[in-house]
C-alpha cells in the first residue's frame, strides 16, 4: 500500500525544534498539559505548510486559512497574522530546513481547570505548538498511483460539525480512514449527505473525463489550498474545469482520478473500488502535476 502522506526517512527529524508557546524543545522535551483544550477534547486547528526551495509554498492562503477556521469556532488567537509568520520563519531558520520541509501548526482553545468542554474553564490563551519536519514526498505514490475505496462514514452538514474546517475534532475523517483500509485501500472516498462524491479523508478528489476536470462543490470538504491551485491552473490553461455535484457512477465512468493536498500535491489514484485508472505519461494528471511544479518552483 502507499499513501498521499508518505515520505523518505530523514534522521534529522530526532532533533528538529519543536515551538511550544513561545519556546523551542528538542523533540524529546517538547510537551504540552494533560489539562489542554487539544488532548482533553480535540478543541481547536491546525494547518500544514510546505517548505520549498528557501520558501514557503502559499503561506498567506494558509495563514488566512488558519484565522478563518479560528473565527469559525470562535478561537481568538492572540498572536496577528504577522506574528505568526515570524514564528514560521524562525521554526525554519532554527531548524536549519531548507527544502523539502513540512510544518504543522497547531493552535487549542488553551488549558482547561478541569476536565469540561466548556470555553469558561479555559485559564490560558491559545496553546500554539509548531512542529516542523524534513520530509520529502516518496515518488512511489506519484508512479503507482493510490486505491480509494467509497465508505459508509460520510461528510456531515455545516450545522453538525462544519466539514470545512481545519479542526483538531478529526474523529469523522479518521473513522473513514479506518474503514478504507480495512478494505485494503489507501484512503477513503468519502460521500456527502446528499449521496453525492465530496472528498477524501484526507486529500481532496479530482476526476477526468474528455478532458474536462471535475470536483465537488467544496461544501462537503476542507477548504483546499491546493485543490483551488489546481482550479486556477486549469482555468488559466484553458482546460475545463467543473466544480459540481456529482454521484459515484460518473466517477466509476471517468478516464482519470487524482487527489490533492499540502504534502504530496498531485497524486493519481489507480482505481477506486473495482474501477482500475491506466496510469501513463500522457495522462492529463501528469500535465496538470507538472503546471503545478512549475508554481511551485517560480
């Protein structure tokens, strides 16, 4: 099995500095309270972000990113944008990353006084925890392509647990991640309520017929940096592209299927259930993929 998420081990990660509200640790010393919003209750969000070529790929979107999820659960982070920021670049500079490095930013409601779901229990401010990481993406996934499977965990409505945030409450998309691999897949294809494709448990989907690019309204799925990347790639390119409301049998129906995300960027899927994808040089992800790169590298 191979992933979206694989990477080439590194051995400079067992001594990567972790930030921990203000201070970095050494990855063995780096802790946070039995008592925070993160452990206690899964209150809060997160965000990744890569490190490429002395630069970090798209840091505005994912720090806006970052603020609006914040808003949308009425976390007030006490550092600005431009703070933040500055904390992104030293964790970079003092971890001596280059390239090829991947950050996740953390930020919790705060500690709690007592074991309660309840904000007025939270005695600190926002616990901001930055871990950074030397990973390169393992060219395996991008050669072989990945196995979605459809699963019966699906993505709820905006007023049950808002699909569109970045929330440390992850428990839906890891029960479908769970389901997928037990079918033997690499990552769950997951429905919205409607019946209707959404997204992935963990990257979103893309599908190609004729030549023309589909994927989901985005009601259903995290807001995706780098899916709207690819949007904007396949306007900019005149290739069409649909972002619709679509059921399974189209996508059983399709010539191509792909997945996007921070880490890996674009991945082609090979089959999805019994659906098998040919994956060749000439397949449009590959054109897509290689547009990408060259975003990415300007």
């Amino acid at each position: 099995m191979v992933s979206s998420h694989d990477f080439i081990e590194d051995k400079r990660n067992l001594n990567i500095k972790i930030y921990v509200n203000g201070k970095f640790y050494k990855r063995k010393d780096a802790k946070i309270s039995v008592f925070d919003s993160s452990t206690m209750l899964g209150d809060g969000i997160w965000d990744s972000i890569r490190y490429h070529n002395n630069k970090f790929i798209f840091l505005k979107e994912h720090v806006d990113r970052l603020f609006k999820d914040a808003k949308l659960i009425d976390l007030k982070i006490h550092l600005n944008r431009k703070k933040i920021t500055e904390i992104l670049e030293k964790t970079v500079k003092i971890n001596n990353i280059k390239t090829d490095g991947h950050l996740r930013i953390i930020i919790s409601r705060g500690i709690k006084s007592t074991p309660y779901q309840s904000p007025k229990v939270t005695i600190s401010k926002p616990t901001i925890i930055i871990i950074p990481e030397f990973k390169k993406p393992d060219k395996r996934a991008y050669k072989k392509g990945l196995k979605l499977v459809t699963v019966n965990t699906i993505r709820g409505p905006e007023n049950v647990q808002n699909p569109q945030i970045n929330s440390l409450s992850k428990l839906n998309c890891i029960l479908a991640c769970i389901e997928a691999q037990k079918k033997g897949a690499d990552e769950a294809l997951m429905f919205d309520i409607n019946d209707n494709i959404a997204t992935n448990n963990s990257t979103h989907f893309f599908y190609i017929k004729n030549n023309c690019v589909f994927t989901s309204t985005g009601k259903y799925c995290v807001t995706g940096i780098t899916r709207q990347k690819i949007i904007d790639i396949c306007k900019a390119h005149k290739i069409k592209v649909f972002q619709k409301n679509f059921k399974l049998k189209d996508v059983l129906n399709a010539d191509e299927a792909f997945v996007t995300g921070t880490f890996a960027g674009i991945v082609p899927v090979n089959k999805i259930n019994n659906k098998k994808f040919k994956i060749n040089d000439n397949n449009l992800t590959y054109k897509l993929s290689n547009f990408y790169l060259d975003l990415i590298n300007k």
